[in-house]
C-alpha cells in the first residue's frame, strides 16, 4: 500500500494537493488496507472452526482483488475458496435469514425488546449452537 490510513490522519486532501500521490492512489490504499484486514478475519475463523473451505459472498464478494487476496491465504493454509458469481454477490439478506433460520431451529431466540444493535461485536465470540 502507498500510504495506510492511519498515515493519512485525515489529511487525504493535502496529500493528493500535495502531488505526491493522487486520489486512486489513496483509494487503492485503502482498499488494500480494509482487504488485508479481511482476510486476516477469515483465516482466523477458518483456523477457529477449523474449516477447509472459504466462501466469499455478498457485495464485496465481486470484488476480484478481494477474491485474489483470499485465494492466495487459502492456498497458503492448503484451503479452498468459492468465489461465487454475480448472481449471488448483490445482498447478504438471504444469508442473514438462513442463520436467523438456523439460529431459530436450534432453540435461540430474542425477543424485540431484548434484542439491540452492537457496532462492534465480535464476529468471534458468537455462539455458533447449529455446528455442535
């Protein structure tokens, strides 16, 4: 990456005012960057669930830099990765509702009054119940 965002402090106007580097650039950074991070959240699930296989879906999942990167790590860990087509990159609605569905079967659920957003909840400390 040319430059992280954490180098930018903000200042992304006046490093592209500045000549040094232009605005694809930063954007290509950044990309880079949020990917990098990406992929390192998927090996670290698929080393927690012990899973030999990686599906890349939803909008970003079109993405053929990201399908590139993640390709690359389930090599290196001897996995595969199933970048599915367009048809099935657009929304993660059909996926929310089968693990809702999942969810649902295995006995877990909230009611609306219990229920509340958390912005930054860990993808990692999810009960997943309907793979015991």
């Amino acid at each position: 990456a040319v430059v992280s965002t954490q180098s930018t402090g903000g200042n992304a106007p006046k490093l592209i005012k500045s000549g040094k580097y232009t605005a694809a650039d930063l954007c290509f950074s950044l990309q880079e960057t949020v990917f990098a991070m990406l992929v390192e959240i998927t090996e670290r699930a698929m080393a927690h669930t012990r899973s030999p296989q990686v599906l890349v879906v939803g909008g970003v999942g079109c993405n053929l830099r990201l399908q590139e990167m993640l390709a690359q790590m389930a090599d290196q860990r001897g996995a595969s990765l199933c970048a599915t087509d367009d048809r099935y990159c657009i929304d993660n609605g059909a996926m929310i509702a089968h693990t809702g569905n999942l969810m649902f079967e295995k006995g877990m659920h909230t009611s609306i009054e219990e229920s509340a957003v958390t912005q930054r909840f860990r993808t990692d400390e999810v009960h997943i119940a309907w793979r015991s």
